[in-house]
C-alpha cells in the first residue's frame, strides 16, 4: 500500500512539474451543462514528428497539416455521446516554442443540445496522431469529477 | 416437463444434500456479489468524500499530499501559504467561495483544524451531503470547539467539556499540551461516515489564540504568557492558513482558474481538482479490488467443488435409479440431460438464494456499515458486471454436472440391477 502511495506521489510530482514526455498528453474538459472547453496538451512530436523550430518549407507543412487534422479530427479524437449532438469549435491554437523542445496547446468550445455529465466520452487518440501514446484526461462535467488515462483507441470514460 | 418432474422428485428424495449443496452455491455467489458490491461502495465512499468543490488550493507539493493532508486528515503540508496569498486568491472574480483550512495541532490522537464558518455552509460530502450539527452549534466565540462525530464518541466529550488542544497531532497526551488555553464544545457533527467525523474544528482566530504567546516555535515561559482573558477574535491576526478549499462560479472556469493558481506569482501554489486526484488514486489502488474479486471466484470453485462431491456421491446410491430409468426405456443421453439439469437447477437455485442473501445483508447492514467503516452502499441492485457474473456462474454449475452425468452414462445397464455379492 505504501509503495504504491509512493509511486503515485511520484508519478504525480513529475506531472506536476510539467514533465515534457513525448507521447504523453493531457486534455482537461469542463461542462457546464450543454456547454464545455476542452483543453489540450501535447508534445509537438506527438503531432508531427518534432520540435524544433519548423523553418524550412518541409517542416512549416508537416506542422500545419498536423495542426489542421487536429483541427478537423477532434470530434473522432474525442467521441461525445451521438444522441447529445455536440459540436467541437477551435477557438484557440497555440505552439508554445522553447529551445529545443515545443508544445501545442489547444482549446476547444464545446456545445451540445444536451447535458454532458451523466453520458460516456470515448477515446481515440491513436487512431488520429498513432504517436500520442499516453493521454491523462481530466473532466469536470457540473457535480462530476473523473480523470482517467487513455492509452487505446476506444477507452471510455463515464460521468456518473 | 418429465424431465423437471423427475429431477424435483430425485432432489426432494435427497432433500438434505441438496440443500447443503443449494446453501454453498449460495454463499459463494453472495460473497461474490458482497465483494462486489463492497467495492463500488468503497469507491463511491472514497471519490465521494469530499463533493461540489472545484479546487483545492494548498502550496505547492504533489496533489496527492494535498488531498491527504486536506480531505483524509493523513499526512502533513510540506509548507504553508500566507494568508495574503488566500485573500489576494479570494478576490478573482471566477471565485464564488472558499473555505480556508489550518492544520498543524492535535487532540489526543484527533486531528485540529482551523477554519470559519464557512465550513458549515459550503462543505459537501456524496453529493449534495452538508455538514449537520446533532447537538449545539457552529463555532461562535474564540475558545468554541466543534467536534466531529467519531472524537465526541471515542472520548466521550459533550456539549460544554473542555478541551486542551496539543501542539503537533499525537496519540494519547500530547508531547505539548496547550493547556493554558482550554477550548469549549459548542458543538458535535452528525456521522458522516467521512474523516470529518475524526477531527475537532475551531476558528481561524481560535488556532491563533494558542500560540499568540510562542516564540520562535516554543512555548512561552510563565511570565510571557497572554491570559486567555485577554485575547479576543479582533486582537487576533491570522497569518498564515494549511489550505484552502474553492468553489468556483462555473464548471468551465475551473480550469482556467486552476491555471491561473497554479501560476501565481507571489507565492508557489497548487490547485488541484478533488475529484480528479481521487479517481486517479482510486486507479492507482485497483490492484486490491483485482485480489478481492480473484478471492471470491476462488470461492465460488469451491461452491463447485462441492456440488460435484455432493453430485458424484449420490451418483453411487443413484445407480439403481438410473438403472432403472435405462430399464423403462430412457436413452443414455437422456440420463446425461436429467443429471446436467438437476445440476443446472442446483446452481439456479443456489444463485437465486444467494442473490436475496446478499440484498438481505445490504438492506440490513447499510446503516451500521456506512456509519462504522464509511462504505458508501448506493447504486443500482444490479451492475452489468454483476449480471456477467451470475451468467458465468450458471454456466459454470451445469458444465461441472456434466462431469458425473458422463460418468453415470458409462455405467453399464445391468451395473445397477444385478445384485452385488
């Protein structure tokens, strides 16, 4: 039991630190009934192979197709319930470049004609981006709290 | 028809091994079920404890001793924040309220905690649960205490006891009591089946109160100290708190406000959503529920087991039986089909009657289990899972009648008629 205490502290602690793990992800999610923000962390390896700044013509393309699949991909990345109708807007794409690492954070506007918490989001992010290995997923959907890490395509998660 | 006729007929004349044998299968499948059962309430007790707050703020160490320290009274804070920090945080307008938490002192064995009013209004356990009084009230004067349900129980306090708070959480005395200051009970919590029943709660002010006098961590000498007639809440500044709990306006501003904590300037903070730390901790905790359910299912093989003793050994004095069933016409396989049934009928049986045990239990024991060990026992009747299990249950019983229903196929006709010498 103490061990495993102490191996979560430790997995935790490097998540905290804001570890830049390639392949590991993290979307955090927030509803407020019909509406929500989903939010996205990703190394830029993940997404299109590397991180250094993209100058040459090669490069530029390879991250804005990366980018725009992203773009036109997250609502089979990120499966909402059918019957809730949702709709998943871009609003804010962001390349955070350090020197030689980079991280691309995305946000998400969320509508649905009905209320999220209570339904079953599923998860396919390998299917999209085959190198985003890992994903922690933390959701706030109204009285509901669930996190869960996403490591196959079809991993799901219930806001009961 | 015949064939349910026959196997009732044949069960009723063992009646005595069938139902020992009907009870073990039983057994099994309500332990099964209990176990079951038994962890969704643990989870729903553990990720459940604390509810409807969005952050947990505390300084910056690894979310899981944030939770611990916070909502399980177990382990320490590696820092505390200033209340500066609390304030200036309160004052974001994404905010709706707060509840700050200051630990740090105990009461034999039971944790203290410093904290307002506030306490009492916005802090919710399963659901929509709030914090109720069975005797007295909130903490009204500086030297008012407030215990939870398991400390008033286990020590025997009430309404109007004094109190002597030591300094750092101990066991029995305290290594320094601050007993120049005794504490009141104003007030003593309902049980909630949670860690708030293993705490005493004080005002902010009041925690201040006790070390107003100490110098550089120790105790005053005789001289130094302050009585305690002269101290009042207004004297009292408060300068730093452990954590502090937020709600927020809205779901989808948490996580902007989480980051916007977390990226505090001033000092180095940690906001963290409870519920998320809990399901994450929860995950991390699953092996135990893996060894539980592999206990039980080793339990329901030995229901098994003894279904097939009890069915093999009634095979010997049924040789006559089947003998004389070939004899009047009936055909091998009808035999296998009689022998499988009953076992069938067996497990059937002994699911059905293990079922209601376990609802029994659970409808009898609720109250008792919640309030004693916190297991939170609520959902469905039945889960999916569950249903799988009893599935895989009857299968299981009618493949194991298979086994003595070969074996009674094998045996010649004329094994059971002629008579032994």
């Amino acid at each position: 039991m103490f061990k495993v205490l102490l191996l979560s502290t430790m997995v935790f602690a490097a998540r905290e630190h804001g570890a830049h793990l390639h392949g590991a992800g993290k979307i955090s999610m927030a509803f407020d009934g019909k509406r929500g923000k989903i939010e996205l962390h990703v190394p830029a390896e993940s997404l299109y192979g590397f991180e250094h700044e993209a100058k040459s013509k090669k490069d530029r393309q390879k991250k804005e197709q990366a980018l725009l699949k992203l773009e036109e991909k997250i609502s089979e990345m990120i499966v909402l319930d059918p019957s809730l109708k949702c709709e998943i807007k871009k609003e804010i794409f962001e390349v955070n470049q350090q020197k030689n690492h980079a991280e691309v954070e995305a946000e998400f506007g969320v509508s649905c004609e009905a209320p999220v918490a209570g339904s079953e989001i599923s998860f396919h992010m390998q299917k999209v981006f085959p190198r985003l290995r890992k994903v922690q997923v933390d959701v706030v959907a109204d009285g509901v709290q669930k996190s869960l890490q996403v490591t196959n395509n079809g991993d799901s998660l219930g806001l009961k | 028809m015949v064939f349910l006729k026959l196997a009732i007929k044949s069960l009723k004349n063992r009646i005595f091994a069938t139902t020992l044998t009907v009870i073990s299968i039983a057994l099994s499948v309500s332990l099964l079920l209990s176990v079951e059962r038994a962890k969704r309430a643990a989870e729903e007790g553990f990720t459940q404890t604390i509810s409807k707050t969005d952050l947990i703020v505390g300084a910056r160490s690894g979310p899981l001793q944030l939770i611990l320290y916070t909502v399980f009274n177990m382990g320490n804070a590696t820092h505390n924040i200033s209340y500066e920090s609390y304030e200036d945080i309160k004052k974001i307008p994404a905010i709706e309220w707060t509840i700050p938490y200051s630990l740090g002192d105990g009461h034999r064995g039971f944790r203290v905690v410093g904290t307002n009013q506030d306490f009492f209004k916005y802090y919710h356990y399963r659901g929509d649960r709030k914090v109720e009084f069975s005797q007295g009230g909130e903490f009204r004067d500086l030297w008012d205490v407030v215990l939870g349900a398991e400390v008033a129980r286990k020590l025997g306090y009430k309404l109007g006891s004094r109190v002597v708070v030591a300094h750092g959480v101990t066991k029995g005395e305290g290594i320094q009591e601050h007993d120049d200051k005794p504490f009141v009970v104003a007030g003593i919590l309902e049980p909630t089946g949670t860690p708030l029943d293993r705490a005493v709660y004080m005002s902010l002010e009041g925690m201040e109160a006790l070390h107003v006098d100490w110098q550089e961590g120790a105790a005053p000498t005789a001289d130094k100290i302050i009585p305690r007639e002269q101290l009042t809440k207004d004297k009292l500044k408060v300068h730093s708190i452990t954590a502090f709990f937020v709600g927020a306006k809205s779901r989808i501003e948490t996580l902007k406000l989480q980051r916007e904590i977390n990226t505090y300037k001033e000092e180095p903070l940690l906001a963290i959503i409870p519920g998320v730390t809990l399901s994450e901790l929860w995950q991390g905790l699953s092996f135990v529920e893996g060894v539980l359910r592999i206990i039980s299912w080793m339990v329901v093989l030995v229901g098994f087991m003894a279904m097939l003793i009890a069915l093999t050994t009634a095979l010997n004095e049924r040789r006559r039986e089947m003998a004389i069933l070939r004899a009047v016409g009936a055909k091998s396989r009808q035999i296998v089909g009689l022998l499988v049934f009953e076992s069938t009928l067996l497990t059937a049986l002994g699911i059905a009657l293990g079922v209601f045990l376990s609802w029994g239990l659970v409808a009898v024991l609720k109250p008792w289990i919640e309030s004693e060990f916190g297991l939170y026992l609520v959902g469905p009747w039945f889960t999916s899972r569950e249903l799988i299990y009893l599935v895989i249950t009857l299968i299981g019983g009618t493949v194991i009648g298979l086994i003595p229903a070969l074996r009674a196929q094998s045996l010649a006709l004329k094994d059971g008629l002629s008579v032994k010498l």
